[in-house]
C-alpha cells in the first residue's frame, strides 16, 4: 500500500513529531509554559535546532498527527 505523495512515510512523521514535542516544550521553557504553534517558529529566531532538519510541510503535518493524538492542545499561543 502506497502513500499519497503528500503524506510523511510513518518513520519520518514520528521523526518529525519527537522534533515537534521537543521544540515546543523547549520554546514553553522561554514563554512561561505557552505552547506555540510550532510551524509558526520555523524560520524565527526563536526556532529550535531540533526542527532544522525538517521541512515546514513536514512540521506541520507532524503537527497536526500530535494534535489529533490529544498530546498537544488544538489552540496555541500567538506570537
């Protein structure tokens, strides 16, 4: 069975969603506890290391994998 050429292999999504949880609880760290969307960071200053080897796609969709899981809120902080 084959992926839609959109979709992560799962290797690389559960790749892509350790960086996500890293980053946004590393990030927390420096806002008082608030989760940001993490692919709203990509390409800031306050971008963590451990997404740089990641593609916005790929954050987002991982992203959005954790949200659905219920391990991160569906509502983030702005910035």
């Amino acid at each position: 069975m084959s992926l839609p050429s959109d979709q992560l292999q799962p290797s690389r999504l559960l790749d892509a969603a350790d960086a996500v949880l890293q980053a946004v609880l590393e990030v927390a760290e420096h806002l008082n506890g608030s989760y940001v969307h993490p692919p709203r960071i990509m390409g800031s200053v306050i971008q963590p290391q451990c997404l740089c080897d990641f593609t916005l796609d790929e954050v987002e969709q991982a992203t959005e994998f954790l949200v659905r899981l219920g391990v991160l809120p569906d509502h983030f902080m702005t910035i």
